[in-house]
C-alpha cells in the first residue's frame, strides 16, 4: 500500500488519523434554516415568468419590443446594486449581535417589497421595490454562515448538499406562482373577474402568496431557530459604542441559548474575535470570491436571458412562448435539479472532491450556451417541434451539473475563512463580490440580447458575450484546490 506524500494537495482529512464516524448533522436547526431559505428564491422566481409583459403593459417600451430586455435588465440591477453596498455589513454585523436578528430583518424587508412590487404602476416604482429588497436581504449569505457555524469538517458536505435544494424547489414554485396567477382577472374570470384590485393591480396576486409564505417563515424563525454566533454582543450595546473596534476588545463567553458544537467549538475559537476587513483580504479569500463571482456573472446572465429568450418572437432570435408555458418549463428544470441534487451531490463530492465537482459543473456553462442559437435554428426551420424540445432538455439538463457548483463553493467560503469568529465577514466579502458581478450580468446581458436581435445587427453578439463570460468563470475555477481542507490544514498549523 503507498503512502500518500504530505504535500499542500494532500487533503487534510487523509493526513490527520481522525476517526471515520461523521458527526449526525443538526438536523432540529437544519431543517429549520431549510425552511426559511425557501422564501428567498420562492419570492423572487415568482417575478421571473411576468416581468417581460409587466414591463409592457406599463407602457416603458411604447411598443417596441426590442427595449424589453434592456429594462428587465436594469429591473434586476437595481436589486443587486444595492445589494453588494450593504451584503457585508450584514455580514460583518451578524458575526457581533448574531445571525438571527439579521434574518429577521431581512424577512420583514422581503414582504414589504414584494407587496409593494405588486401594487407598482410605474417602472420607477418596479425599480424602488427591488431596491429596499436588495439594501435588506442579507439572508441567503447570513444563512450560509450559520451552516458553517453548526457544522464540522465530517458533516459540512452533506449539510452542504441539501443548501441549494430549497432554491430549487423556489425554482419549481416560484415560477409556477408567476406564470399561472398572473392577471387573474383574465385568466380566472369567474373567479377574480369581479374583483376591481386584480383588475387594476394585474399582479398583485402573484406577489401576495411568496409574502404570506415569507410573514410564515418569519413567524417559525422567530420562535424555533436558535442562535449559532457564541460570542454575539446586544444590538443597543454596539450602537452605544459606536465602534467595532472597541467591541472587538471584548470578548465574550458563549450565552447558554446559543449553538456550539462541540467537536470543533474550542476555547480559543469561542472567544477569537472577529478580524477587520484588511485581514480577511487573503489569497484564499481572493481565490474564492474570483471564482464566486464569475460563477455568478454566468448564472445571472443565463437566468435574464432565459426567459427573454423564451418570450421574444422566433423571428427575433427567441422561441414564442408564453408566460405559462416559461413557467412550466422553469419549474421542471427545478424539479430534476433538486432530485439530483438530493440523490448525487454528496457521492460525487465523496469520490472526486469539490474542486473537481466545481469544475465540471462550471464548464457546463460551455456547452449550455452553444444550444441557445442551435434552439431558435431548430425552430426557424421545422417550428417549435420534438427536436427543439429535445435541445430545451438537454439545455436544462446541463444546468443540472452547473447548479452543483453552488455548494462546492460554498465549501471554499468555509475553508478560506481566516477564523471561524469571522464566518460572516468572510462570506460577505464573497458575496458583495458575487453581487457586484450580477449588477453587470442581468443589465448587460439583456441589453446584449436587445441589441443583437435588432435589424443590421449580429444575431449572435449574445453568444459571443455568454461564452466569454464562460471561459473566464472556467479560468478563475483553476485557482482553488482540489479538496477545501488543503486550505483548512494551513489554517490550522
């Protein structure tokens, strides 16, 4: 039997005789966090199936369907601008006064806005809702850290394997919500045909039931999650201070009603102190957010194409279809990346490793690009037929492997972090970014999209931008190691 060399590639795992039984993952939290991460993804693929014709029917585009793009793209800009300028405060915050009060916060700020995105008759008012929605929604990243805070090295990964399945159950419902309870008053007349709301707020319905859903979460976090920061400092305590360095030298025990696992908790990690933000600028931290964010700039910019792709005329460069029907078809797709996920995430990354899972999946991108002008080729020719369903499947099939990249990096996150005090910085950090890179993708490439399908123009402009986009997410892949717990083994010397 050969003995494997202590070099940096070494998993860290293999190198230390720790013992083979994994510790039981947390599951009266997990499922807990699970819950709640479903309103994220439920609240904002609902407005996935509509916003094309909801930019029409405001009148922004004066009938030129050529603009749609360009002002569906800044529609979902604003959200992300906003985001990145406050992602790592709330992260940085959370690591203080704790993961829980910023979720909350971020809850409450989701249902305000996707009421108030519902009851908008103006773009500057469509605009305005997405704003407070992104300065306020830090939950999906403050989420992600208080995963890292209740897992170890033996259960992280199949912990990690279920994070992105709420998302893609918010893909498979999420869609449906939009595409089908969209201008109900039409489409349900003897249901809603009488109701004068639905009639002057088309889309009110729609945006109703993700925040019912979100006041529920809201509820259910406040009553049963359990705090997982053990040094966390009150909210008036650090407004009294009015400064983070005079906290910092502070430590603190850990309070009794607070989540530590004992396998990984030790006491310096309890009383480390969260480091300020030139120290987290390291070359692990870089790597990660490199890759991170050039995940991000592809996914966003294939998830604002797809539907304009979708609803824009053949003869255009798209494929015809309606609202329900791109509902229908987003849900799916969801569907089969959630049993996927579910069934072969944690096999794969227990044979090949999260580099290599990275990896693949994000060369995917490749390939998933290629099949957009293969698509609308099929259906110039023979029409919307079995051999261009047969392509929309493969396409979505593809995705399946890209999807997979999300909990590989979110492995990276953990294993970068300087300290495990600074979870939520280090997250932040790869978040604004990650948020930095979807400002550009969705306004970008939608515009590219508008721009390429106009008379005079190359019809393939799209393309060349996504596949660019592709290999420049392939290139920042090579940056990380083949297994995260090279990085922790050098954290640890």
């Amino acid at each position: 039997m050969t003995v494997p060399q202590d070099d940096e590639e070494t998993p860290f795992i293999q190198r230390l005789e720790q013992p083979t039984t994994r510790t039981p993952l947390p599951w009266d939290q997990l499922r807990i966090i699970l819950f709640l991460q479903l309103s994220d993804p439920i609240a904002s693929l609902t407005l996935t199936p509509f916003i094309p014709q909801l930019i029409k029917d405001i009148i922004v585009i004066h009938g030129d369907e050529s603009q749609v793009g360009y002002y569906v793209g800044i529609l979902q800009s604003s959200y992300y601008a906003f985001h990145a300028l406050t992602i790592f405060h709330w992260g940085q915050l959370s690591d203080h006064i704790g993961r829980k009060p910023v979720i909350l916060t971020a809850l409450l700020a989701l249902s305000v806005s996707m009421v108030s995105f519902g009851l908008s008759k103006t773009f500057l008012g469509l605009v305005f809702s997405r704003i407070v929605c992104g300065a306020f929604d830090a939950s999906s990243s403050v989420i992600e850290s208080m995963v890292m805070d209740i897992t170890d090295a033996t259960n992280m990964p199949k912990a990690y394997s279920y994070m992105p399945v709420p998302w893609m159950i918010g893909a498979v419902i999420g869609p449906l919500i939009g595409g089908s309870l969209s201008r109900p008053a039409d489409r349900f007349p003897d249901i809603f045909g009488r109701s004068e709301l639905l009639k002057t707020y088309p889309y009110l319905l729609p945006c109703s039931i993700p925040t019912i859903f979100v006041l529920v979460v809201w509820i259910v976090t406040y009553f049963s999650l359990k705090e997982s920061v053990p040094t966390r400092i009150p909210l008036w305590e650090r407004v009294k201070s009015g400064c983070f360095r005079q906290l910092y030298a502070k430590p603190r025990q850990p309070p009794s009603n607070v989540l530590v696992d004992p396998g990984e908790a030790n006491l310096g990690e309890v009383q480390s102190k969260p480091l300020p933000l030139r120290a987290l600028l390291t070359p692990k931290v870089s790597a990660v957010t490199a890759s991170n964010a050039t995940m991000g700039l592809f996914r966003m910019a294939f998830n604002s194409v797809l539907p304009i792709f979708y609803a824009t005329p053949i003869e255009f460069g798209g494929l015809s279809l309606d609202p329900p029907r791109i509902g229908v078809i987003l849900s799916a797709s969801g569907a089969a990346q959630v049993i996927f996920q579910l069934v072969f995430f944690a096999r794969l990354h227990d044979r090949f490793g999260a580099g290599a899972v990275y990896i693949t999946g994000i060369s995917s991108s490749i390939p998933t690009v290629i099949l957009f002008p293969v698509i609308n080729i099929l259906a110039r020719a023979h029409g919307i037929g079995w051999a261009v369903w047969l392509c929309v499947a493969i396409q979505h099939a593809l995705t399946i492997s890209l999807i997979m990249c999300y909990p590989c990096l979110a492995l990276f996150v953990r294993a970068s972090a300087p300290n495990r005090a600074s979870l939520g910085a280090t997250n932040g950090i790869v978040q604004m970014f990650n948020t930095g890179a979807r400002i550009i993708a969705p306004a970008s490439a939608a515009s590219v999209f508008s721009y390429s399908m106009q008379e005079g123009h190359d019809a393939w402009l799209i393309y060349y931008f996504m596949m660019a986009i592709a290999f420049l997410a392939v290139g920042a892949s090579l940056l990380l190691p083949r297994d995260p717990s090279v990085w922790e083994d050098h954290q640890l010397e």
